[in-house]
C-alpha cells in the first residue's frame, strides 16, 4: 500500500489532506496513484505538480531532500521513516495492487529466475 511521505518540516504545514493541493505532489509513471489515494478520501485530487519519476527509489530521495510529497509503500521506506528522513503526515494508505515480473526477451530467463516465477506464482494461488 502506498501513503503519503515527506520531510519533517514539510509535513508540519500539513495538517490536512486538502492541505496538500498547496504542494508539489511528486508522481510516478503511475499516473492514477495520487488520484486513487485521494478517492479513498472521498476527495478530488488536485493538480499533480512536480517531477515525474520511473523508480520508487529516487521518488523516495527527491521527497526526502524536500522536493515534495511522494505516494510511496511504508514498508519498503521503514529506514528511512526511522532515521526520520521521511515521515508519514497522514495515515491513509491506498492498495494500487499491481506488480510486474519482467526479463529481457534477448536473453532465455536463466534458472533463478524460473524458480523464482514458479514460487511467485505458487504463493499467489
């Protein structure tokens, strides 16, 4: 599930969910993500503003260096809530719910990986 993260100073302007249609709401190719989180509000997303980024990763250090508010999943960002470089200003979490296990089609998918997509797919049943 993803939630709102951002800075400790950041997220003291913040003491409502409205309140961040004022800020850089930082997205990533998943265009639909601020939106769905708002929805479990009830509420109208506002315009995305802001870099646009492919990896969670750098979605996670341009928030933590205070470029904005970034939808990112608490679990894999505990380091970084408990060093207190991220917080969490709202608790609300939305389940965008989907995942993609890739290769490069030049290349036969070596034995790990086989193993590995036949015990993802094992766990998802």
């Amino acid at each position: 599930p993803l939630t709102p993260m951002c800075t400790p100073a950041l997220a003291q302007r913040l003491r409502q969910p409205a309140d961040l249609a004022g800020q850089t709401l930082l997205r990533s190719y998943r265009l639909q993500e601020w939106e769905s989180w708002f929805a479990t509000l009830d509420q109208s997303a506002p315009l995305a503003r802001g870099a646009m980024f492919d990896s969670s990763l750098t979605l996670a250090e341009a928030a933590a260096q205070g470029a904005g508010v970034a939808l990112l999943p608490a679990r894999m960002f505990q380091h970084q809530l408990q060093q207190g470089r991220l917080v969490r200003p709202f608790e609300q979490e939305v389940d965008t719910g989907a995942y993609w296990l890739t290769h490069l089609r030049s290349r036969a998918p070596s034995a790990a990986l086989k193993t590995f997509r036949q015990w993802l797919l094992a766990q998802l049943q």
